[in-house]
C-alpha cells in the first residue's frame, strides 16, 4: 500500500475514528493486540477499539520510522505519542503486521512496548 493510504490508515486511528478504522478491514478481519486472544470479524473489533483502545488516551500522534512492503503484507514500524488521561504524554515504540487482501486489512498484528 502506499504511503498515502498509512497516512490515511493512522489519521483515523489518531482521530479515533472507529467506522473510519474497520473500514481498513476485510468483513472478516482478524486483529490481535500484543498477547490477547484474537479478534474476528469488523463488529468484534469495533466493540474491542471502542471500549478498550480509544478511551485510554486523551490523544495519539503515529510517526512512521520505516516500513517494509510485499505484494501481499506491510510491516509498520513507529512511534506513537500519546497523552493519557492525566495529561502525562509518553511515546510508545510499535511494530504492526498487515496482512492485506486487495487494499483492505486482513490480518493486522500489533506489537507494542508498553
């Protein structure tokens, strides 16, 4: 994908633009934080994004370092900068793993250091 439609997938992220977000995704995406068990399917990740995600930050700012494309498969490598809810700002190194099907995500990996 190119480097205008990450922009595009990180914006809606940093807005915290749930439709926005799952419509990155194939119907029957899976999605997988860090350890937790898998998510499946566009309805499964919303609830996930809105009720455990979005509300634990004030705001996000995603900076790409480096990514690294195949025909079928994109690694994203950054920083995101956050400020928590008691206005605390941190930056937090992050690697996603997608997994694509045409132009909509698959399969999307995050490892995070928290």
């Amino acid at each position: 994908m190119s480097d205008e439609w990450l922009a595009s997938l990180s914006q809606v992220i940093d807005e915290k633009d749930t439709p926005g977000f799952v419509g990155f995704l194939t119907e029957n995406a899976t999605f997988r934080f860090g350890n937790t068990s898998p998510l499946v399917g566009r309805a499964a990740i919303s609830e996930h994004i809105n009720k455990n995600v979005f509300p634990y930050s004030k705001s996000s700012k995603h900076r790409t370092e480096k990514v690294w494309r195949d025909e079928n498969s994109l690694v994203w490598q950054g920083v995101c900068d956050f400020v928590r809810l008691d206005d605390k700002e941190v930056s937090i190194n992050y690697v996603n793993i997608l997994h694509l099907t045409g132009s909509l995500i698959d399969e999307y990996l995050i490892y995070i250091d928290l």
